[in-house]
C-alpha cells in the first residue's frame, strides 16, 4: 500500500521547530485546531528549513522504537574493567 496523497492519516506528525510549505489536509486526520498547533500529515508538507517533529500517527510504532541495551558494556578506561567491579 503506497501513500494515499494524506488520505490515511498514518504519516501525522507534530511539528516541533523549523518551517514548512503544506497542501490541502484532510480535516477526517487533521482538524484545523491542530493544523494550527503544527500537527500535519507529513506526506502533505515541503520542509523549507530543517525540521523537528514528533511522529503521532500510526507510523509511530515502527519509527519511534525504545533504544535497545548497549550490546557491550561500558568500560572504565583506566583499568580496563567494566565500571561496576
């Protein structure tokens, strides 16, 4: 399934920072409130400067994943040994 030119509303996202040119939203995934407090659909937005977003769509759950455990622990550089002994 591709992009269906913001009719699905799975790319929604909240802007943080920066600046951006839109076309038409739909107002059955974003209402004007929050068209006006920066939430867009993103496939519906040009960014015109760099960006930060917070993803709140149905995309979140594959995009925004909790940070996995380092594999190796940390090592304490002075005797070599991990930070904990």
């Amino acid at each position: 399934m591709g992009c269906r030119q913001g009719g699905c509303g799975v790319c929604k996202v909240h802007i943080l920072e920066g600046q951006y040119a839109r076309r038409v939203m739909s107002r059955a995934h974003v209402s004007a409130e929050e068209e006006a407090a920066g939430c867009v659909l993103s496939c519906r937005i040009y960014p015109t400067s760099d960006l930060r977003l917070q993803v709140v769509g149905a995309m979140k759950k594959n995009v925004c994943r909790p940070l996995a455990a380092p594999v190796n622990p940390p090592v304490n550089p002075i005797k070599g040994d991990p930070p904990w002994h």
